[in-house]
C-alpha cells in the first residue's frame, strides 16, 4: 500500500504479529513495502531510493515492484537484490488508480497477455541465479468483460513466480462492493503454484473463512490493517489455532499511536515523521468517540509536545467500539463508469507496446 507500509508502520505490524502464538522458529507473516516504480530504482532517483529502508528485524527484505518495461523491470530486480540485498520481489498488477492504468500498469496490464509474459519472465529471469522469489499480485480483470486472472495464473505459473495473489475485485470496482472470493477459488483450482487471496479481511475471522471458502494457501491483507496493526497479532493466534481478539481502549491506541510515531520520526525526522503520521489519525481513531477538536489537533501535529497534549486529552478507559468490528477501512467509493486505458488497449490482448512502455510513470507512489 503506497504510502502506506513503510518501513516504520511494518515494524509495528511486525512487532503486534511477533506478540502472537508464532510457532517455534517460525515466522510472523511477510510484510512488504509500499509499491515503488522500477524506472525510479533504475534512475537512481532518491526519492525512490529513500523508500527502500528496512528495520534490523526484516529477516526477509520484500518489496513491491510497479512498472511496464520488462528490461527495466529486470534491470531494477537486479538493483533491488545486489544493492539492498531484497530477499522477495513482489510485482504490482492490481493497482486500480487511474493515473497508473492509463498507461497500461496495474490492473490493466494482464489484459495483454504476451506483455505479461513478457515482464514475468524478465523478472524471474533476473532474481533466479539469486535465488530470489518472484511473486505477483492482480485483480479479477479490468472489468466483468474483460477478466484476466485465469490467464495470468497460467502465464504466472509457466514463467516461473512462486506464487499469485488475487484481490477478488476488476479494476473497474476498484475498493467499491464486495470481493468475488469464488473467482479466488477459481484461480486455486486452475494453477498449482500457491495462491494468496486478498480482499474483505477485515478481522482475523475473516482470513480463515477466506482459507475455508477458497482452499487459499495463505492470505493478503491490504486496507484491514490501517489503523489496527494489532490485526496481525490475532491473525497469527487464529492460524496457530489460539482463540484471541485484540480489543483495545483508547489508551492502549494513544500508547499504539505513540510508539508509531517514535518509529516513523526514527527514520526520517520529527517535522517529517509526526506530518507523515497525520493521515494515521483517523484510521486509528475510526469508531472510538472522539470530539472534534482532538481529532483536528491530532490531524495537525508537527511536534512530540503537541502529540503527548493531544494523546494526553483522550478518555484512556474508553472501550473498543465493537460496532466497528467486520466494517470496510480505507478507501471504498463507487465503482467507476470506465476504466482509464490507453487508446485502443482492448483492440488486441497480444499486442506489445514497448512505446508505450517508455512512457511508464516515473513517480513512486499510487
């Protein structure tokens, strides 16, 4: 998640999952970082670069990889693994964001089977004598027309990818709606490289009777965890067997609150890292009675001073808001009225475009 999962908020994902039944040298789950653009890691372009940072506790090093170009997607593979000794690359062809499916990435690019195969067996190509994995992410298809996941499980497999995740959703529901988890069953039953399924995990329940309903070998968790990294810490108790719900008061989400800000601040600086926790606020605070001015001061803090004022004025006995239990986070919406593509996208699913390619966003981020 763009913006989202950098290297401070995994850490305290990672931490909350470690607080869990982890089986004996096991481990708690794969945390990935935010999508980044190849061309920017090929470029060198620092900001791309900034965001490749990792905690001394990331046994594996993951990151997910956005781009168009199978060279550049190669040569950036090669970058991530020799430069930052990344351990999984993870490839991006889920987004639904406009400004990324109008050039052909994201979700839009399976549509173009060849393309795909293309970029897929570039990539495993580059991170094999590494003996790094390669795995994908994708959605449903474009759209209810034009579905793709079939097709992209088959080409994923045949390229080599150690597995495939499928948001149960087209592009064109973006967040809207509910997750198809039948078409992720579907995908389970067409290849036999391990299958992810993502989409509607809102609680720890949700996860197993995703792995009931699809016979997944394992589950993705996008927008459920925003606001609650305690999530990973039920999901590990509930896979390992344990019956356990995470129910905090307020307090215990100011505490949460706190020590996310102290890592985000770690990896950058106060005015930068209590800015970057801004848009947190809300998340953490979804369902929790709040007045409105402490929610805006929250909104605006630029110092630790006015944080620990901030936190210092919530009601700490406060209960959980069990109402809020099994409700959609993050983004949600309306599905779209049409797909942004590039002209003509659907004329022909073999077509290669490599000028297109060149034309690949070069911003990391969406």
């Amino acid at each position: 998640m763009a913006g989202v999962t950098n290297a401070a908020y995994r850490q305290l994902c990672r931490e909350q999952a470690e607080a869990g039944a982890v089986p004996a040298g096991g481990q708690a789950g794969l945390f990935v970082c935010e999508m980044i653009t190849s061309r920017g890691i090929v470029a060198r372009d620092r900001k791309t670069l900034d965001m490749l940072q990792f905690d001394p506790g990331e046994r594996v090093r993951s990151v997910q990889l956005y781009g168009v170009d199978p060279m550049i997607m190669a040569r950036a593979t090669e970058i991530l693994i020799t430069d930052f000794a990344v351990d999984h690359v993870d490839l991006n062809f889920g987004c639904p964001v406009p400004k990324v499916t109008r050039k052909g990435g994201g979700g839009a690019l399976p549509y173009k089977r060849r393309w795909l195969e293309l970029i897929l067996t570039a990539v495993v190509g580059a991170a094999g004598p590494h003996g790094v994995p390669v795995t994908m992410k994708t959605r449903i298809g474009i759209d209810d027309d034009h579905r793709t996941h079939l097709d992209a499980g088959r080409i994923a497999e045949q390229a080599g990818c150690a597995a495939i995740a499928l948001h149960g959703r087209t592009v064109q529901q973006a967040y809207s709606g509910e997750a198809d988890w039948d078409a992720i069953a579907a995908l389970k039953q067409h290849v036999s490289i391990p299958v992810l399924g993502n989409g509607d995990i809102w609680e720890a329940g949700d996860a197993l009777a995703m792995v009931r309903h699809t016979g997944v070998d394992g589950v993705v968790i996008g927008r459920g965890c925003l606001g609650r990294p305690w999530l990973f810490r039920d999901l590990v108790d509930a896979f390992a067997g344990v019956s356990s719900r995470t129910l905090p008061t307020l307090g215990e989400v100011a505490s949460m609150i706190r020590r996310h800000a102290q890592l985000v601040v770690g990896y950058s600086d106060e005015p930068h890292g209590l800015a970057e926790m801004r848009k947190h606020m809300a998340w953490y605070l979804k369902g929790y009675p709040v007045g409105g001015e402490i929610r805006r001061a929250l909104g605006l803090v630029s110092t630790f001073a006015e944080l620990d004022d901030a936190l210092g004025r919530l009601e700490p006995d406060v209960p959980f808001p069990v109402a809020e239990l099994g409700s959609p986070r993050g983004r949600q919406g309306s599905a779209r009225a049409r797909v942004a593509l590039p002209e003509h996208w659907l004329d022909d699913p073999a077509a290669v475009d490599l000028d297109l390619a060149d034309a690949e966003i070069g911003v990391s981020g969406g």
